[in-house]
C-alpha cells in the first residue's frame, strides 16, 4: 500500500516494480501472495508473469483499494483471489484459499498514494480532512480519539517511539494545550508552532503523522505477525520480499530475516550450540534494494524506499 505513481491511464505503477518482480521471479503455475494489494499494480506483474496458470492471493484492509482492484484486475478472473483481511492473517487467507505453501510473497508497507491524495481519509497534512487515519473504515479506532484522548505522557511516548519524533514531548505539551484539534491542517499547524526554528527537509508535522498513522492500524505489530506466517507458507525456492519506508518497519524486517538466516541463535562465546535454531531461508543480497534515481525523480515519495529478499531453504521449519 506504499508510494506509487500513476501513468496516462490513471493506473498506478508501485515503487520498485521491476525489481519486486525479478526478485519473486513468478512463473506459470506459481502460487503467490500480495499481502499489500492497492491498487493492484505488483499484482498485475505477477499475473503477466505467471501466464497462463499462475494465481495471485491479493489481501487489504481497504475497501476502496479491493474495489481498484478488481476494476483494474478484471482480466484475470479465476487466477486472482481478492480478500478484505491485513497481511497479519497470511496463513490464514492461505488456508482458506486451500494453498499449503506458496512460491512468493510480496509486503509493499505504508500508505498509498491513492490513500494519501483522498483528504477525507485524514493522511494528509497538506489537504485539510478529519483526524480519521484508518485503512480499515470499520475499525473502531481513529487518530482523533489518540490526539483529543490521549494524556501528554502517553502522546509524547508514542511519538517518540513510533514517529522517532526528538521533540517528542514539546509536540505532545502543545497538542493537550490546544485541545480539540478536529482537522489534519490543524493538527499539523499545532506541531509547526511547536517547533519553530530551523527546519530539515521534512515537514515538521511528518514523524507525527507518520506515528498516529502506525498507531492507529497497529502496523508494527502486524508487521511482526506476519513475518514468521509468510516464511512458513513458502515452499523450498519460494521468496518473501518486503519493500519498508522507514527505519522502524526495516529494522523489524532485516532483524528477522537475518535471525532466519542462521543456523544457531547462542551467544557468539557460547562454544556447544543449545538451542537447536536452524537456518528457514537464505537472504537474497546483502543490502536492500533501492530505487533508482529516475524512479525517485518521477516519485519523489519512492527515495525512502528499500526491499528486502528472502528465499526458502529446503527442510527446515520455524521454531
């Protein structure tokens, strides 16, 4: 659901689309998940890919974005399988689908642009909207009860912990004192006044944004859950890529993938192995993919973008 691009015809080209698409390598009759399905732009790779029998499992916790989809996707009625579910119920969707393992995955993190540009959603600091914030519009929790709601100790840890924001406390101080802020150029007027002063090339409302948002879909957590299911699920050769936008998504990502490529978890001076951990998979280049400078000229929001690969080693399971 990450950064994309749209092209004459109104369709959206994803960030590192040719790379996703080398790394997964889909081919005929292959079986393949997009646990992040927008607009339906990798989906699309993959299917032309996996001609004439190849299968897309595609899951959103958006509505709007299924619907895109399927508009977009219609072609390819009987290989594509649309599910309203968040990539933290992979194995789930899988068994559903009646699929015990798979040939690749693909997680593309964040917001889309379509999300993005739709004011009503409340991503924006730059369009005016409500303090709403949720890919799921049924879910109960929106940024508005955190930002009106919540004390200033628990908004300045949120902000701190998942908008790595270092004025964390000043913003939180000002949001309570400016209580209600009902509109996201508001909120993002309250945290400009805050922090007056010199200014990066980041809008100073950005890392709040960006923790209210986390905040809201819980998407660390479901980052997390989902690792070990989309591992599990690949059969021997399949490959996980995951494409993150910022540091706390990535961190989680390359700390698992390397965990999942070693043979044993014991302490470096530990001289007899205890814990039986075997290597799940093999990571696929030493350093993330990002992409290239023509892309982030025609996508300025693709130059935080950064994909890492995993693929399946044979006989091994998670512990």
């Amino acid at each position: 659901m990450s950064a994309s691009t749209g092209d004459a015809a109104g369709q959206h080209t994803p960030v590192l689309y040719q790379q996703a698409l080398s790394a997964l390598q889909p081919r005929a009759g292959g079986r393949y998940i997009d646990g992040t399905l927008g607009g339906g732009g990798h989906a699309a790779g993959l299917l032309s890919l996996s001609e004439p029998d190849g299968e897309v499992l595609g899951l959103d916790r958006d509505p709007a974005a299924l619907d895109m989809a399927a508009r977009r996707l219609g072609g390819y009625t009987g290989r594509l399988h649309l599910r309203h579910a968040s990539f933290a119920d992979l194995a789930t969707e899988a068994r559903r689908q009646g699929w015990g393992a798979v040939d690749g995955i693909l997680l593309d993190l964040g917001l889309s642009s379509l999300q993005l540009a739709d004011a009503g959603r409340g991503f924006s600091f730059q369009r005016e909207g409500p303090l709403d914030m949720r890919f799921d519009p049924a879910q109960s929790l929106k940024a508005d009860e955190i930002v009106n709601g919540w004390d200033e100790v628990e908004l300045a840890d949120l902000l701190a912990r998942w908008g790595e924001e270092p004025r964390a406390r000043r913003i939180a101080r000002a949001l309570v004192g400016a209580r209600p802020i009902r509109t996201t150029t508001a909120l993002a007027a309250v945290v400009a006044r805050a922090t007056p002063g010199k200014r990066s090339g980041l809008h100073p409302a950005t890392r709040t944004f960006q923790a209210l948002r986390i905040a809201v879909n819980g998407e660390l957590d479901a980052l997390e859950a989902a690792l070990p299911q989309g591992v599990s699920l690949l059969a021997p050769g399949g490959r996980m890529a995951v494409i993150a936008f910022h540091s706390l998504e990535d961190r989680i990502v390359k700390r698992f993938f390397q965990r999942e490529s070693r043979d044993c978890l014991c302490p470096p001076r530990q001289p007899v192995c205890t814990c039986g951990h075997r290597a799940t998979v093999r990571l696929v280049g030493r350093k993330p993919t990002r992409p290239e400078p023509a892309e982030v000229r025609s996508n300025p929001r693709a130059r935080s973008a950064r994909m890492r690969v995993v693929e399946r080693v044979s006989g091994t399971n998670l512990a």
